[in-house]
C-alpha cells in the first residue's frame, strides 16, 4: 500500500468515524429530550361503586416542563350525579389531593380543579395511579378509575 492510498484510508476512516459520532451523538440528544419531555397528559374515566350506582366522573392530569425547567401541573376531577353524598374527598393512591368538594346543583355534581399557576399543590402522577372519590362524611367509595395517557373526555 502506498502512502498516497494509506492517506486516502485513513481519511475516509476519518470521515466515517466523524459520521458515526454525530449520528451517535444526536441519538443520545434525542433519548435525554424524550426522557425530559415535557407533555404528560393522564385521563381516568371514574366507575361507581355499588355505594351510588348512578355516580359518573372523571379526572384529568396534566404535567408540563417549561423552558426554564418550572414545572407546571393540573389536575381536574369532575363528578355528576353522587346522590350518597353532601360532598367527597378525592384521593390518589390512596393521598387526598385537595380540599373537599360540596356538591350540588341540579346534576348533584362537583369539581376539583388544582394549578401549580394558581398555587395549588399538585402532586405528580403516572400512568396507573388510581383516582379514588369518596363520601368525606364516612370514608365510602363512590367512584374510581386508574389514569392512562390520552383524554377520557
């Protein structure tokens, strides 16, 4: 092998190996941003129990990584139709989030809705963390669902 050919190798094994490092490189980039990605969004549609049979709801998580690394967090649980009780508690994983509930109106309905924006202390969940409601008068289940990703509504 001459020089001249030894040159034209080791530049091209240059060249490949410049490659290989920059698609390498941009892998790893792509794997720490999905690994901080910002979007979390969790949806739980809420089943009744056998406490209140005609009891519908359903709950809504949203988390959100800001540029500047804040994070923001929302969580909306909306209730219809609870006749065995004046107002619930909401719990996650078995956690109260939130203060209690009344409710009311023509639906005999309630909603909690909680935003880090508005000084809300909003924990962070996952896919399979259960949402549970309950009578805050006894502790009874009235409702239930285990949040998944996507929208329920």
């Amino acid at each position: 092998m001459t020089t001249r050919s030894r040159t034209m190798t080791t530049r091209r094994l240059l060249v490949l190996a410049i490659l290989a490092a920059v698609t390498l490189f941009s892998f790893a980039v792509q794997g720490v941003d999905a690994q901080y990605r910002s979007d979390v969004r969790l949806s739980a549609r809420l089943v009744p129990t056998s406490a209140d049979p005609r009891a519908s709801g359903d709950a809504q998580f949203q988390s959100q990584t800001n540029r500047d690394g804040t994070v923001q967090r929302q969580f909306d649980v909306q209730v219809q139709d609870v006749s065995s009780a004046d107002s619930v508690r909401v719990l996650v994983n078995g956690v109260q989030v939130g203060p209690v509930v009344k409710i009311g109106g023509y639906r005999r309905g309630g909603e909690l809705k909680l935003d880090t924006n508005n000084g809300d202390t909003v924990p962070a969940m996952k896919a399979g963390d259960v949402v549970q409601v309950v009578n805050a008068a006894n502790g009874t289940l009235i409702l239930q669902g285990t949040l998944q990703e996507g929208r329920s509504r």
